[in-house]
C-alpha cells in the first residue's frame, strides 16, 4: 500500500476590479513538506477576464504571476523571496493580498501521487 502524503493547496485567483471581490480561478500551488514538493500552474482565460473588465491589463497579470512561479520554482530571479524554505514561499506567496491576484485561503488532504492530486485539482477547480 503506497503511504499517503498531507498536502495544502490554494487556488490562484484574479481579481479585475478589486473594489468589486469578484474573482476568476487561474492557477494552483500544491505544497507537500514532507515530499519537498511545491507546484503551481497557470491559464489565464483572456475573454472571461476582459468580460468582468474590458480594460484589465492582461499584460501585467502576465508578468505578476510569472513572478509567482518563479517564487514558487526557487529561482533567482523570484528575488529574496524565491530564496525561502518551500513552506515559506507557499506561506507567502497564501498570504491575504488586496491586489488583482490573490489565493484562496489553504486547504489540506492527503494524497499518495501528488503529481495526479494536483491535475485532478487542477481540471476541477482552474479549467
């Protein structure tokens, strides 16, 4: 029997007209400590989003939430941020934010493939 993991998980959501909290689902981080596994994933829906607000700068919301992944990958170029522990960098990067990309706050589970965890997660709660 393979051993079953407890992960968190948040969904990435942007948020056009902040004033107004409505959100649209774009990505997902899976943490796993004991795994070392963080992951995250994007797809920025173009037309839903320019339908809450025509003048969204999607452009930006590109370059934000690559600055995510590369926090969330590690990577140098994250800044001293992308520099943390991965439970930090999930922990930050969940952290309540009053700007046009927010998370979800954290759930749980438990898994025993992280890998098809997040996909399922992914189809269910992004695409």
């Amino acid at each position: 029997m393979h051993e079953k993991h407890l992960y968190d998980y948040a969904v990435i959501r942007v948020v056009p007209r902040v004033e107004r909290e409505e959100f649209i689902n774009i990505g997902l981080m899976l943490f796993c400590k004991r795994q070392r596994y963080l992951r995250i994933q994007y797809h920025i829906p173009k037309e839903k989003i320019l339908s809450f607000c025509p003048d969204f700068d999607i452009e930006q919301l590109q370059i934000n939430i690559e600055a995510f992944t590369k926090i969330c990958s590690g990577k140098k170029e994250g800044g001293p941020i992308g520099e943390f522990e991965l439970a930090e960098r999930f922990r930050w990067l969940t952290a309540v934010k009053s700007s046009s990309i927010q998370t979800s706050r954290p759930h749980s589970g438990f898994s025993e493939n992280l890998d098809k965890t997040f996909d399922r997660l992914y189809t269910e709660l992004v695409l």
